[in-house]
C-alpha cells in the first residue's frame, strides 16, 4: 500500500512543482510522478541535512512539502541543463 500512496503523492508533488516551475504544459501525468518521486529523493537528502524527516510512503504535509521542495530543485536542475541546448 505505501508504494501506490508513493505514487499518488509523487505525482502531485511532481504537478505542483511543474506548475511552480512553469513547465506544466510540457509534462504529462507520467513524467509528473516521475518527477515527483526522484524529487521525493532528493527532498528527503536536503531535508535530512536540516533535521527535518518526511516520507511519502505515509502520507504527511511534511512528506508532501518535502517532496514539492526536492521535485523543484530538480526541474530547477533540468532548466539549466536545458538552457544549453536548443531553444
């Protein structure tokens, strides 16, 4: 159950950050949970560096916002890569 929970959450995670970022007309359903889970990961490292524990595979604000913080520090990170390529 927590992996469909995982899911369900990352893939909000992943829309509410494509929407922050302004990407959200380039990213379908799938790529916004893909989006949202790797974001989940690298929420949870930054997270984990400042005390703070959050997991998305319990459903909690704090997984939630974790989750949103790590998925736009990611397509923060595609951005700049994507800034040397063809615009």
């Amino acid at each position: 159950m927590g992996w469909i929970i995982a899911l369900i959450v990352g893939g909000v995670a992943g829309w509410l950050a494509s929407m922050v970022m302004n990407r959200d007309a380039s990213m379908g359903i799938f790529w916004n949970i893909v989006v949202g889970c790797v974001g989940s990961v690298i929420g949870n490292l930054i997270a984990n560096q400042f005390g703070i524990v959050g997991s998305v595979k319990e459903f909690s604000l704090t997984g939630l916002v974790v989750a949103v913080v790590g998925a736009i520090v990611l397509l923060g990170i595609v951005n700049l890569v994507q800034r040397g390529r063809v615009r």
